[in-house]
C-alpha cells in the first residue's frame, strides 16, 4: 500500500475523534435534564407562595433548558452524521424528517436560530425583573440579543448569496439542472 493511501485513511478514519464530542453533548442533555427537572419541582412546589413573576420565569427557565436540549439534540445527530457516520436507524417511524438532510449550512443557521431563541427567552426574563438591573446592564443585553439578531441575518444572507452562486453557476452550464448543486 503507497503511502499516500495510508495517509488518506488515516485522515478519514480521524473522523472518528469527533464521536467522543457527541457522546458528552449526551451527558450534557442528562445534565440538562435533571436541572430542568429540580426547577420544575421547585416550580410545582412553591406554585401558591411563588409571585406571578417568579413563576413565569421559572417557566421561562424550563423553556429555555428545553431549547438548550433541542439544540444540543440537533448538533448531536447533524454533526454525528455530517463528519463521523450515517446513523444506522434507516426508517425507524420515529427518526426525524430533518435527519440527513441537515448540512453544514443548514446547522449554522438552526444553531443561530436557537442562539436568538435562547437569547429573547433570556432578554424576556431580564425585562420582567427589571428592577433588578440598571439601565446600562438592560442595555447591553439588548446590544448583545440585536448582535445574535444581526449575525442570524447576516448567515442566513451570505448563505443565500452562496446558494444563488451556485444556482448560476449551474445555469451557466448547458444541460445542467439546480438538482446537481
């Protein structure tokens, strides 16, 4: 065997040194869990001495933890599948619509989403205890939600601008159809 051979298959099986990565984003949705959990108990709990305000943010925390989850789900399957191994689960009924079908492109944009997401959750809670922070500190949460606001727009534009590249490209190209991108 060359050596150029080896080289090639060793750098291919590399991949396999993502896996561990995956596996504590695991651990990491169990960590999630029992958080979620403990504030859901003391919610539940405290629900007739708790204020209408200390309840919505504790429902707020479990929204929060539940997006923080989900995301951790979706770049746990999309990136196990992206850079290690297809998931061998073929048509299992429960197995997502999305999976296999989310590229690189496609996780950065729903990585930003729930970024925004977890972030206007987090502005919201700021706002209903606003007494809590001094008007600099609001504003710098809201310079800092505007700038993952802005970010989002901006991946999702230079994708696009990507994406229309490489539709007239293709265009360009007699025979060719937008399946072939």
């Amino acid at each position: 065997m060359r050596m150029e051979d080896r080289l090639e298959r060793m750098i291919f099986a590399s991949r396999w040194l993502l896996a561990p990565f995956f596996v504590g984003l695991i651990v990491a949705i169990l960590v999630l869990l029992v958080k979620f959990a403990k504030t859901l108990l003391a919610l539940v709990l405290g629900v007739w001495g708790a204020s209408d305000y200390e309840a919505v943010i504790a429902i707020l925390t479990l929204v929060d933890t539940a997006l923080i989850a989900g995301l951790l789900l979706i770049i746990i399957f999309s990136g196990y599948e992206n850079f290690v191994s297809k998931l061998g689960i073929g048509g299992h009924e429960d197995r997502p619509a999305w999976m296999g079908k989310v590229g690189f492109a496609d996780l950065k944009l729903k990585l930003i989403g729930a970024i925004v997401a977890i972030s206007a959750v987090e502005l919201l809670k700021a706002f209903l205890v606003s007494t809590q922070y001094t008007d600099a500190q609001l504003g710098w949460k809201v310079a800092i939600h505007l700038t993952f606001v802005f970010s989002g727009v901006m991946f999702a534009v230079t994708d696009r601008i990507a994406e229309g590249g490489k539709a007239t490209r293709l265009l360009a190209k007699p025979g060719a159809s937008p399946k072939e991108a």
